[in-house]
C-alpha cells in the first residue's frame, strides 16, 4: 500500500483517504452528493402538487368539524311557549335558556309569507330580549298584524366553538285573530 506524499496530503486534507482506509464502508456517505439538473417545469409541478395537496388536507380536516344543518324538529319546536297576556298582540314567552349543552340564546320575532305551504322562513324578524330566571329565558313581544306576513318565534341556541351544530326550533305560526 504505496502513496506518495502528495496524493496522500491532498486525500488527508478532505478527510476522503481517512475514511477509506478506516472505515470503507462509510466513505460512501460522505462523498459530496451530485446533483442533477431537473427542469424547472417539473420542479413547479411538484410544488403544485405538494401546495395542493396540503389545502385538500387542511380542507378537509376543517370540514369534518363543522355543521352542515343545525339539530331541528318538534323535540325542540315543543320546547316554545306562548302565552297571550291580558294586552291585545302582547305575548310572554317561556324557552329553556339551554339546550343540548348549548347557552348561547337568540330569540326572533318571524314573518313567514302566508303563501309558503306550511313551510315557515323569516322573511322579516325582530330579535327579541329576554331575561333568564331559573333556567328560562323569559320576555315579552308584541305581534305587528301585517296583511300577507304570518308571526311566529324562531330560536336557535348557538354552540360555542365555531363549527359545532346548534339547535333551532320554531314555534307554531301565532294566531293573531284572537286576541
């Protein structure tokens, strides 16, 4: 195992002929990496890839989370109380101020066209205060009669954390005639 002065300087100097000759096996990982040149289409086409890949994720994980359609039907409609005071159109209203462990309360006043077949939507509304006492929101509302409009309560009890499903309930349209 001849070498001259120079090579062996010169391999000693990188630290190549060290490892060689010690460890020949490991010479291998740590010769300097070569490197390929790679077009720079491709290169942003896997970039796009990646990027994409990570917004489906991101998407993905963020939807499962969150709500569709709110918890609804007559479990919670029932859970509405009206009741007429001795004032004409002036009604109390009795609702749990929670629900399903949610305690975030929104009471509306509704007008549902008359002509929608049973199915109720607010075409206008008017949020309504209430007070809680012993569980309950309590309060009061007066009914404005309006010729093509049919009065009725709308409650939604709101989750907390964004993206968890609240519960929404409707009371029966409010029969104004009467009072």
């Amino acid at each position: 195992m001849a070498i001259n002065a120079k090579s062996q300087l010169t391999s000693l100097s990188t630290g190549h002929f060290l490892l060689s000759s010690v460890f020949p096996l490991l010479s291998h990982f740590t010769a300097k990496p070569h490197y390929t040149k790679m077009p720079f289409t491709k290169v942003l086409g896997i970039a796009m890839k990646f990027v994409i890949t990570l917004i489906s994720l991101f998407c993905i994980s963020t939807s499962v989370w969150s709500c569709t359609f709110p918890m609804s039907g007559e479990k919670y409609n029932k859970q509405i109380e009206i009741i007429s005071t001795k004032d004409t159109d002036v009604y109390k209203f009795i609702i749990p101020s929670e629900m399903e462990g949610l305690d975030e309360l929104e009471v509306n006043l509704g007008y549902s066209p008359k002509n929608a077949e049973g199915f109720k939507f607010m075409q206008e509304f008017l949020k309504l205060d209430f007070k809680v006492i012993d569980g309950n929101a309590v309060g009061t509302f007066t009914v404005v009669q309006k010729e093509t409009l049919l009065p009725f309560l709308h409650v939604v009890w709101w989750p907390e954390t964004a993206g968890l499903c609240g519960v929404v309930a409707s009371s029966d349209i409010i029969d104004v005639s009467n009072s």
